[in-house]
C-alpha cells in the first residue's frame, strides 16, 4: 500500500479537528506535531515545516473571518428583532378593528288617526307608505388604552300620503350622517374617559326608563328603528367587579329634536352588581330646570323570578298644564304651573318577570306618573285640542294660533299624559333556533286607551333575518295611544356580516 506524504495527513487532522474543536485546537495541535518532529531527530524537512506554518496561519485567517461573521450576525440582531417587533405591532393593530355591518330594507304602513290633535293629517303629514333603505356599518378600534367606534348612517327613502292637504304626493330623500361616535382613553387601571355621540339606555323596564334624565324613551317599542345619538362626556371609573362611578355631561342635542330647545344636563352615576341582585342611583341637574335623584334595582328571587324597580324624583315640574284663562285665544292656556312648586313630582315602575322551563318569559309591570294629568286636567287638555284643531283652517292669526297650541299639547313636557299604566309582555326567543316572539300590550288605566307591540323575528341561515313589527291602537280617536295613529306596521329584511 502506498502510504500518503505526511503534510496531507497534517492536513486531513488539522482540518476534522477545527470542526470539532472551533478554531482554538488548530494551534494547539499544530504546535504539539511540530515538536514531536523536532523530536526525533530533525528528520522533517523544512518545507515540512513550512507547510505546518502555512496551515496555522490559514487556521487563524478562519478564525479572523468566522469572528468577523460573529460580530456581523451580532450586529444584524438588532434589526430583525425591529422587524419582529414592528410585525407584531401591525398585528395587534389588525386585531384591534371589528366591524359589523347591517343593511336593512322594510316597509311601513300607517292609518294615521283623525284626531283633534292631527285633524285630517294637516298638522303631523303622516305617511300612508313608506319604503327604506338603510346602510348601519358599526366599527370600533381598541389598541392598547384607546378606544374608537364610528356609526355612519346612510338612509334612502321613499313616501307616499293618502290623507290630508298631501294626498297622492310621493317625495323621496337621502340621508348621509353619523349617528353615534366615541373616543375613548383608559387613563389608569380601570379609569376612562369618553367623548362621542352616543345613546345611553339603562334599566330594565320595558316601557319606559324613569331613571334617565337624558332619554325620554328606550327604543324597545320597535327594535329596528335608532333613537338619536346625543354628545356626551363620560368619566368611568370602575373599582372593582361589583363597583362603577360614572360622571357623565351631556353637552350638545346630537341628532336629537327638542320643541322647547335644549338645555345641558350633568349626572353622577353609581352603579351596584352583587350576587343575584343590582342597582344603580342616579344624581343629575338641567341647566335652567331642576335636579332629579334617580334609582333601579333588581333582586333574581330564583332563576325564574326576576323582581325590579325603576323611578325617579324631583321638586315641582316644568310640565305644561291647562289652565282656564279668558284672555287666552281659546279660552284655555298650557302654562307650567308646577315650575316653582316644591311639592315632589315622581316616575315609579315595579315590576317582576317570570321564565318557564321552555324559555317564554313574561313580565308585568305598573307605571305611576305622579306629575300626569288628573280628570279634570285631561278634560280642559281636550277642549283646548278641540278648540285648536277647529281653528286650524281658519284665516291668520287664528290658523297660526292653532298651530300653536298644538305643538304645546303635542309636546306638553310630560313623558305620558295620565299617572297610570300596566303592561304585559310576552317573550320567547330561539325558537327551534329561528325565531325570536314578542308581545307587549300597555293599557291606561285612566283613560282605558292601549296599543299592542307585535315583534316578530325569523332568520335565514347566518346573514338573513325577516322581520314584522306591528303597533295596534285601541281605544277613542282623542285618547291618548289612539291620538296619532290607529295602527303602524313594519315588514322587512336585515342582513348582517
């Protein structure tokens, strides 16, 4: 066998040994192989050890360059972990935005009523049919403590009158806006603050929430229609999971009508959630009006029974009252009697709600308006409406008198016009996974008026749901749920992704 020169197999060693021991061991056996050839006697020649030094110093060139790859790859981390970090950041930010987007399509019918209040639908022009189309896209940012949610609204409309001066008159209209908005900050562990259009609704009544000072109405008549946004300023503090303090402006209309204008209103807010109960108190003033202290609670007496109350209270009331007066137009005058009174005025509802075992759940609930007309107020409210719708064809000044004094006894300050009221509603949702019932009949007691709420909802596969809502009215044409409309009803289409 022909063996090889000895400087390949220094070679061949030096290089399995650089592998495995990382540069260092290239000197060390270098080194140790030249001394052992010294050894014995010089026999390696020069150019033996020529090439050992040859080997040492292209050892330490890899090792240079493998340090200088090091340093390279030292300096390069910085930038990719910025890349990593920058990557992270978009992905949070993508995480942060959520959107829900709702188109609905429905058309209404409408009997309006023929009554003093709206004599031959010249005063209020109320529709016969009404055909819309509505784009609700809701989106909402959160990125670390802010908040952001936006609201635009796109209305399309269309009209059509069968009643009154407008007969046979269609019109069409459009409506671009921004219904409700927010900007929100978490200052500190479970502070915030807020400013936006918003639509504030607490409390579980069905009817009416008496506690909120900035709401006359919820919106649980008919589901599908927006109540307008107002703006808001909102300060939350919640303390822990049982605990939460709000201070809460309102600062401008919004959207929203007032007849008599608006006033700023400011209110404190202290809200309650323990173990099968809650509450809330509710302090709140209007600029050049009156304070209002305002409560609910309810207390689950079972898993069925769910018990609960709703009121609020002031000193004296800003409300409208007839009053006999000879010098006025009609004999009869809508003056604020009880503006300076101090004689509490208040809102009560009490109420309970019961759920079978098969889901339906029924509720009933009593509502006491102390500040409602009594029986001989009602009859001068009807005198002067009769009086006024009368007048209402008659030349100037008496037709803009009319006018008037029915947008006085339209809007008399009052949420409802008498002090007492039952409902009964009727609740089933998710039937066989589709279908969502509702009932609700309101009866007064004082002037033995009522309307029944009709709402039915059935979906269509995940996007798709057909809707009817109706509002039947009982009762004499000049009574208070009969004084507008005779009936109402809603049948449409919702899609949501």
């Amino acid at each position: 066998m022909v063996k090889p020169p000895l400087c390949v197999l220094r070679f061949a060693l030096l290089s399995v040994f650089s592998l495995l021991f990382s540069y260092g061991g290239f000197i060390m056996i270098c080194s140790a192989e030249n001394n052992g050839v010294s050894s014995k006697g010089g026999s390696a020649s020069k150019k033996e050890s020529g090439n050992i030094r040859i080997l040492e110093i292209a050892v330490l060139d890899t090792r240079e360059e493998v340090k200088g790859s090091d340093e390279n790859t030292r300096e390069e981390e910085p930038n990719a972990s910025s890349l990593k970090t920058q990557s992270d950041l978009w992905k949070e930010i993508g995480e942060g935005f959520s959107y829900t987007f709702r188109t609905l399509g429905y058309g209404t019918f409408n009997s309006p009523s023929d009554s003093t209040q709206n004599p031959n639908n010249d005063f209020l022009n109320i529709p016969r049919y009404t055909l819309n189309l509505d784009f609700r896209p809701d989106i909402s940012f959160n990125f670390r403590p802010l908040t952001l949610v936006v609201k635009p609204r796109l209305d399309l409309t269309w009209k059509r009158w069968e009643k009154g001066a407008k007969e046979g008159d269609t019109d069409t209209d459009n409506d671009w806006y921004v219904n409700e908005w927010l900007a929100g900050l978490n200052l500190y562990s479970g502070l915030f603050v807020y400013y936006g259009r918003e639509n504030l609704q607490w409390g579980p009544s069905h009817f009416v929430s008496p506690s909120n000072p900035f709401f006359p109405y919820n919106n649980q008549a008919n589901p599908k229609i927006e109540l307008p946004g107002m703006d808001f300023a909102r300060v939350v503090w919640v303390a822990n999971s049982s605990w939460t303090a709000s201070l809460i402006a309102n600062l401008g209309a919004g959207r929203m009508m007032f007849p008599y204008g608006f006033e700023r209103t400011y209110a404190a807010k202290l809200d309650y959630t323990g173990n099968q109960k809650y509450g809330s108190l509710i302090g709140s003033y209007q600029e050049n009006n009156r304070g209002q202290l305002g409560a609910y609670g309810g207390w689950w007496v079972s898993d069925a029974l769910l018990l609960y109350t709703e009121g609020s209270i002031s000193k004296g009331s800003n409300a409208l009252y007839p009053q006999k007066d000879p010098n006025a137009p009609f004999g009869i005058q809508m003056i604020p009697t009880k503006d300076d009174s101090s004689t509490p005025e208040g809102l009560l509802t009490v109420g309970g709600s019961y759920t079978l075992e098969g889901g339906a759940t029924f509720s009933l609930e009593y509502f006491f308006n102390s500040a409602g007309y009594n029986d001989n107020e009602a009859a001068l409210y009807d005198d002067l409406r009769e009086d006024a719708a009368s007048a209402f064809y008659a030349p100037e000044p008496w037709h803009r008198l009319s006018k008037a004094t029915l947008i006085q006894t339209l809007e008399p300050r009052l949420r409802f016009l008498r002090r007492n009221y039952l409902t009964l509603q009727y609740v089933q949702v998710e039937i066989h996974d589709v279908l969502n019932l509702t009932l609700r009949y309101t009866y007064n007691v004082d002037d033995s008026s009522s309307m029944l709420v009709p709402i039915v909802e059935y979906d269509i596969g995940d996007y798709f749901q057909v809707f009817v809502v109706g509002d039947q009215r009982f009762g004499s044409k000049d009574s208070e749920f009969r004084s507008l409309i005779d009936y109402s009803y809603m049948v449409g289409v919702e899609f949501t992704f």
